[in-house]
C-alpha cells in the first residue's frame, strides 16, 4: 500500500471484520505456558449463556482486555480464559416460556425431557454472546472456552460440594427462606432486591378474651401492611417495656375470622414506634416472626403456598386464592364483620426476586446451607493482610462489613437445570452420603436402592469456582501450576458479595490461596439524565448499534476514558461516544500525514540510534518517554482512566498541536531535514500505536499493518511484527529525559496558548500576525525563550517579539498569562475596542446569569442531598469553569476600557 492509495477514512466495520481474521490465523490470543516468562491470568466473569451483550459486559470486559493486551505486549504469558455460565433460574424460566407457547407444561415433560429441551436451547442460542464479545475486541483464549456445566467444570462443582460437605462446612436444615412464588425456588438473602411500594397500613382489631375464652369489651389494635396473612397468625407481640401493653401479657385474643384464641406475648424485637405497638406473628410467614416463635413455643401455620395461593390452612373461602385476591377478601371481611379500625396509606421496602422482580414470600423449608462464618473470617485477613489487593480502598469497608455481618448462605434451588446436588440418600437406613460419582450401594447398609436429592445448586456456586475450575481444578494440571492464582479481576462493585467476595472464600478454602491477586471494582453506567441502564427505561443503548454508529474502537476507548471506579459512576451520552471517534480519526489522519510526505522514501528507524540534534526531536523524545512512565504506573494501579488520558493527551496535544505542526517547515524544506523529521515522527507514530492498541485494537493493528507494508519498521522492536498484538510493548528507557527540551518548548506553548486565546476570545483571526510583548519575571523563562522565538513566531502567527520591562498593559495591547511571565498581545489597528468590550460585558452577563442559577441548585440542600453525588459533583465543576471564564473575559475587558 502507498501513501496515496490509503483510505482517507478509517471504514471500521470492514476493517473490524479483516483483523479479526487476521487475529484468528496467528493465534494472537493464545495462551501457552511458558515457564521462562511470567504469567499473567484473567478469567472473564461469565455472561448468561441465555444473554446478548449490553453496556456492563462492555464496562466489565474493556479493562480487562486492556490489561491482557498489554502484559502481552510486554512478554508475560498471559491469557484471558472466556466462558458462560448456566445461570440456572434465567435458563430455565426462558425455556419454560418457550415451551408454554407450544402448549406445553415444565412438569407434565418431566424432567429428563425438559433438560434435554435445556440442552437444545443452549446449543441453539449459547453462542451469540461470545460472537459479539469477539466483535468488542476481546482477546480471549477462545479455544480455552468454558461452560459451567460442562464436564470439567461438573466434576469442580461436585468436588468443592464433597469437599466442603466432609469438612461440615455445609449442612442440610429448616431455616426461614426467601422464596419466590413464580420462580418457585428459594434464593439466598442477598439475591433479594428491595424496592419501595406504594400500599397500606392496615389497622385490625383482636378482641382480648377471658380466662374461659370469650370475647370482652377490649381491643388490641394491630398495625400490618399484610392483613391476608393475619389467617396464620399463632400470637401478638408488645415491647416488655410499654407501660400500655405490660397488664395484658399472657392474656390471649381472638383471631378474627379464623376464631381460634391466640396468645400475647412480651419480646424485645417489637418497635414500639411503629404503628400502635402491637404486631401480629405469622411465624411461617416473617422472618422476626419466626425466630419469635422458636423463642417462645409458638406453632406455624402456613397460609400461602409455594404458588403463591392460599393453603387450606387459610380456611375453605381463601384457599386457592392468589395471595393479593386473597387480601382484597380478608380486608373486605374484616370489615364487615367490624374488625377494621381504620386504614392509612403506607409505603414500604418489599424484598423482589432479582430475577422475575414478583415481591417474594418468607417461607420456614428444609434447605441446604454454607456454613459463611469459617470462611468469612479467612478472606477478611487476606485483605487486611494485604494478599490479596481490593481497588479503590473505599470499596474495603463494605467488604470488611459484609464479613463481619455474614450470613449462612443458602445454596439449594428448586430447580431442575443446574448441578444437581449430589446427596444420596438411604431409606432402607437414613444413612445421607455426599460422593462426586453416584454411589451404587448404601456405605452403611449396603441397600442398593438410594436415590439422590431433587434440588440443584445455586448458580453461585459453581461461579465461585470459575478462577480455578477453568484451569483443570481438581485435577493438578499444568495450566492451574502455572496461572493460579490469576493475577488481577475487574468487577462491577455491585456483585462483590454474590460472585468476588465468595470466589475469595472458596479459592482460600479449596486450595489454601486467594484466587486473584488484585480485586478492582467498577461502578455503574447511567444515562444522560443520571439514571441506571435498564430495560423498563428504554435507556440502555445496545453496544452492537454503537459499534456500528461510532466503531469498536471509539465506544471502546470512550469507556476507557470516563471508567468509573469503585462509588463513581459514569453518563453515557453521544458526546462521549463522539470524543472517542475523534480519538480514532485523529490517528488515522496523523498517520495519513506522514505517509503522505514520504514520497518514495522508506524509512526504517532504529529507536536506540536517533539523530536528535533538533530541538525539537530531543523534546518529543524526552515526552514520549515519560508518557510511557506515566501511563503504566497508571495503569499498574488499574487506573485506566489517567493510564489512557495520559496517551490522548501526548498524541493530542505534544505530537499533534505542537511537533508535527514544527517539523512542517524541515518537510516542506525537503532533503535530510525531512528524512530526520520523518524519522523521528514514526518512531513516534508506531509507538503511539502500542500505547493505544489495548484501548483501540482494530485502528491501531489496521495503521500497524499499513506501516508494516510499506516497509517503515523499528530495528529496535523485539517482538513479532506481525500483528501489533505480539509487538514489544515500548521501553522509556530508550527515550532519554531532556529537561531542557522540555522547559522550552513547554514555554514556547505555553506563550503560543496565550496568544490563541486572546486571538479566539476576542474573535481575531489566528492567522492575524500581530505583535507581542513579554514580561518575564525571573532569568530562567527569559534564557528558556530564545532557542524558541523562531518556532513561536512562525506556530502563533506573531509577527515580532518585544520584551515589556513593566508589570502594566502597554496601550492597544491585551494581556495573558504564560509559564513565568506576562504576555501583551497588540490589537489589529482596525478593531473597534468599543465595540469588543459591550461584546464581552454582554458575554459576562450571560455567563453570571447561568451561574447564578447553578449556585441557586447549590445553595438549595435537598438537591445537594438527594441528587447522585457525580450529579452535585458535575454541577460544582460548572460553577468553576463559569468562574473562571467570568474572570479571565472581565481582565481583557478591563485591558480594553
């Protein structure tokens, strides 16, 4: 390819399609163990098998292919191992709709039909995510490939079971669930989302009765917002210390409709402040409720099924009914039997299942159990140890608080797709055995008929294995030697304790080390308005249609510039997404303009042997070394945000605006000005390249790949040239530091800024050449000056250069600012100072005005409270840019009048 037959714009789609083809054929993603480099592992958090890609996959994956491809370049044997997982209660709710449209009930195929249906599903539609995670770019092992139910990882997923349940770290009990009546399964406590829903607060009237069980004259009035569920009530309960209710413990009241006697008891948990002071106990049906019946004797009646209907238990007029039919009914009873005090409305936070979102119901089952505590206290120490790295630091105390407040976790599911837990038990003996491979005969009796337990395991479960699991675990296999622990995880802060905090307790547990050696968190992405993604909102924007519309490369590195760590959170809106595409266009046309001044000349460079007797090579070099500093301290931190903004802002401003607008003048002289130039500027050029590739895959392998063809190559580059992902990451230690460079050419920017503004505020043409004078105020910018007059004359159209001995603006002049002096532009003689200062006090007015509306926002505190914090933060950082604009327009006002 020559200069001239290069694409004046970068066609992302076709190109996108080519090098991943390219990628494909060389293998670049290949992990191999190689024991003479270091290893560098990064598991992806598996999507949903049923999925399709949205903006937090692309949130969770962009960093994480960012930090492969970049310990690849730098020699590591790195690999990102890619996989799915079953998750248990979506799969199999999306195939049970399926087959309902056929007219066909889960239950009446039974369940080896159904999971075959499963499979076929899964075969079917289990591709489609990993296929667009490939269109992001993701530089996955993908013949290392993963699912959580194939047969390695069935094997992992039974043998932690085993393992754990030898140790008694898992245990089988009756314990109040949370349990969704349209999933039809129990899920662990914090599987629970809550939300506020708008209802009432019911006020219901027990008659208190005598010795002999007949009603008096006295009520206890009972506050609930759930009255259907007074139908199996087993007692009331007061606070020991209310003076209003102390006479009346161990008296007992009629519960109405039911008309069976109830008793009154005295404990602790009660909240006098709410309500009257007197709640209603459903034991079967409240989690307080129930640990106060286990406390005081106290039977369970289950009035609500597992369908969420009404038991036989409720009374022959509400059984069957759907739980809320059921409440419309018992409230309309009670009124009309006189039982109903007075109703107000209420809202309150009702538990949801994360799932299907149906409010869930509190339910006393038999169900299988983690013992948390042991575990907890290990993965707490690791941290507090320092083993294992949790970034940013604040994210530490909800970690440490979690652990601390832990929870027996509650891992069995009523479900037929997923690991089916592997507990076999004897009836002829009652003897319960837990074995990976089912066992032919009883270990006790020797009776040869057991049969295994119906449930299976949370998806959880197996996913907390996924760090070792996908490297041959249990199995002692070279790759689990060699990549365990992996090196570092990204993760959304908002699945820390379902999927981070317990793969941290199963590695520790399982194989005595932490799984990872560096947890970071991400926050959230939310739309122009503040909100959260979601699908009800309409606000979530599909990646694939960004991609199309802006190009992998500019949604990437549009992520990567306004990541949000830990608490942060991040707007998405176009703007975003069109910085990113300029980023791409501008390198594309930075490499468009070399090339195009190449003519015949092929240049191979050798970075360690550059001709830098130019100024302003030496300070090119000095900035190119320090961004590449700069960047992987950033980045070592996982802080993608300054590791990326520190390479836009070198390419952008140092190499763009400043060095090759100088060199113009050496390629335009022509000769061995230009061929020097040249030199330097693709040395340059390529190792921008590397910089940007993790972030920008596709355009920096495509520009690669042009350089590559015609024949602009680096002697120094020690890795396989062939694709920009095997190349050697840059070495700063080849670009020397140069102080003085920098101090000068920094000042001749600084001064070239300055002259710019002036000339854009006061709408001056930029070509204008005019007259400067400078004031500097120590000796050092003054020396600094000189070798750079000529560039700053010629880069900011400056016609002459004065020295000003006074710290006062010469008349016709306007001043700015510059690194270690004062500067004083002259005004064309045809400007009407006039006329340009009415134009800036009206500019001044305007800006005032809209400040005075943001300070309003400021000063008024339930915005300051209620508002997203990046909110309240956004509107302070436009308070200061206004301010600072104000000021900066009221001197040249000031200068002019």
């Amino acid at each position: 390819m020559s200069a001239e037959e290069m694409p004046k714009q970068f066609v992302h789609g076709e190109s996108e399609r080519k090098i991943s083809q390219l990628w494909d054929t060389l293998k670049v993603s290949r992990g191999v163990v190689d024991k003479s480099k270091k290893p560098f592992c990064v598991v992806i958090p598996p999507p949903n098998v049923t999925g399709i890609l949205h903006m937090g996959h692309v949130l969770d994956n962009v960093p994480q292919d960012v930090m492969t491809r970049w310990h690849r370049m730098r020699g590591y044997a790195a690999v990102w191992i890619p996989g799915t997982d079953h998750a248990g209660i979506a799969t199999q709710n999306v195939v049970k709709r399926a087959l309902e449209k056929e007219g066909i009930k889960m239950r009446d195929l039974g369940r080896e039909e159904f999971l075959k249906r499963v499979w076929e599903f899964k075969e079917k539609h289990g591709s489609i995510i990993i296929e667009q995670l490939k269109r992001l770019g993701c530089s996955c092992d993908w013949e290392r490939e993963r699912f959580t139910m194939d047969e390695g990882l069935m094997k992992a997923v039974l043998t932690a079971f085993v393992q754990l349940f030898d140790k008694g770290l898992i245990y089988r009990g009756k314990r109040m669930v949370n349990w969704c009546t349209v999933c039809m399964t129990a899920l662990a406590d914090d599987e629970v989302e809550h939300g506020t829903h708008g209802s009432h607060l019911w006020h219901l009237k027990y008659p208190l009765v005598d010795d002999k069980g007949n009603p008096t004259n006295e009520f206890l009035i009972v506050a609930t917002t759930r009255p259907e569920t007074m139908l199996g009530d087993t007692g009331v309960a007061v606070h020991p210390e209310d003076p209003r209710y102390t006479s009346i413990v161990g008296r007992k009241v009629l519960l109405p409709i039911q008309n069976r006697t109830i008793p009154v008891i005295a404990d602790e948990f009660v909240d006098r402040t709410f309500g009257t002071g007197v709640v209603k106990l459903t034991p079967a049906h409240d989690p307080n409720d129930y640990q106060a019946a286990l406390k005081h004797n106290l039977p369970l009646e289950t009035v609500i099924g597992d369908d969420g209907k009404m038991t036989e238990s409720a009374g022959a007029a509400y059984a069957g009914l759907d739980r809320y039919q059921a409440r419309k009914k018992v409230v309309a009873d009670l009124e009309a039997l006189g039982f109903m005090e007075k109703i107000e409305k209420h809202s309150h936070a009702v538990g949801e299942c994360y799932r299907c979102k149906s409010v869930l119901e509190p339910k006393v089952s038999d169900q299988w159990f983690v013992k948390m505590r042991p575990l907890a206290e290990k993965a707490k120490q690791v941290v507090l140890d320092g083993r294992l790295s949790i970034i940013p630091d604040s994210e530490k105390h909800d970690y440490f608080h979690w652990m601390d407040t832990i929870q027996d976790w509650c891992i069995s599911r009523q479900l037929w797709w997923g690991h089916r837990i592997p507990v076999y038990y004897c009836d002829s003996c009652n003897h319960v055995t837990a074995k990976v491979e089912a066992p032919s005969a009883c270990d006790k009796c020797g009776n040869t008929k057991l049969r295994q337990d119906e449930d299976v395991l949370d998806t959880w479960f197996s996913s907390q294995l996924w760090p070792f699991s996908t490297l041959g675990w249990p199995d002692k296999t070279e790759e689990l030697e060699f990549w365990y622990p992996n090196n570092w995880l990204m993760s959304g802060r908002d699945i820390l304790f379902f999927w981070d905090a317990r793969m941290i307790m199963a590695g520790l547990e399982l194989l005595g080390e932490v799984p990872f050696r560096t947890l970071a968190l991400h926050g959230l992405v939310r739309d122009s308005q503040g909100r959260k993604l979601s699908k009800s909102l309409g606000n979530s924007p599909d990646p694939l249609n960004l991609f199309d519309q802006y190009g992998t490369d500019a949604v990437r590195v549009s992520i990567a510039m306004n990541y949000p760590m830990g608490r942060q959170d991040t707007k998405l809106h176009d703007d975003i997404f069109k910085n990113g595409q300029g980023l791409v266009i501008k390198l594309w046309n930075a490499t468009r303009l070399l090339l195009g001044n190449l003519g015949d000349d092929r240049i191979t460079s050798d970075s360690r042997k550059l001709d830098l007797s130019a100024l302003e090579d030496r300070w090119i070099i000095s900035r190119l070394g320090e961004v590449i500093r700069v960047h992987d301290d950033y980045l070592a931190k996982s802080d993608i945000v300054h590791a990326v903004g520190a390479v836009r802002s070198f390419f952008w401003d140092d190499y763009c605006d400043w060095y090759l607008e100088i060199i113009k003048s050496r390629m335009w002289a022509g000769g061995e000005a230009k061929r020097k130039a040249l030199e330097v500027a693709l040395v340059c050029q390529r190792t921008i390249l590397k910089l940007l590739h993790p972030y920008m895959p596709f355009v920096t392998e495509e520009l690669w790949q042009t350089l590559q063809k015609m024949g602009i190559t680096d002697s120094a580059e020690m890795g396989d040239s062939r694709s920009i992902a095997l190349a050697s990451w840059p070495d700063a230690a080849l670009y020397n530091k140069d102080e003085s460079a920098e101090a000068q050419i920094g000042l001749m920017a600084s001064i070239v800024r300055g002259v710019r503004d002036v000339k854009q505020t006061l709408n001056i043409s930029l070509k204008a050449a005019l007259p400067a004078k400078l004031l500097f105020l120590s000796e050092n910018p003054k020396r600094n000056f000189e070798p750079v007059r000529g560039v700053a004359q010629t880069i900011g159209a400056i016609s002459e250069f004065a020295e000003h001995a006074q710290q006062s603006t010469p008349a016709g002049h306007v001043p700015f600012k510059f690194d270690g002096g004062i500067g004083y532009l002259a005004l064309p003689s045809d400007i009407d100072a006039k006329d340009i200062v009415t134009k800036l006090s009206a500019r001044i007015d305007k800006l005032q005005k809209t400040l005075a509306g943001i300070e309003r926002n400021l000063a008024n505190q339930d915005f300051v409270a209620n508002a997203p914090a990046a909110l309240v933060e956004e509107t302070k950082g436009k308070a200061r840019e206004i301010n600072e604009s104000i000021s900066k327009l009221d001197d040249f006002r000031k200068s002019l009048q």
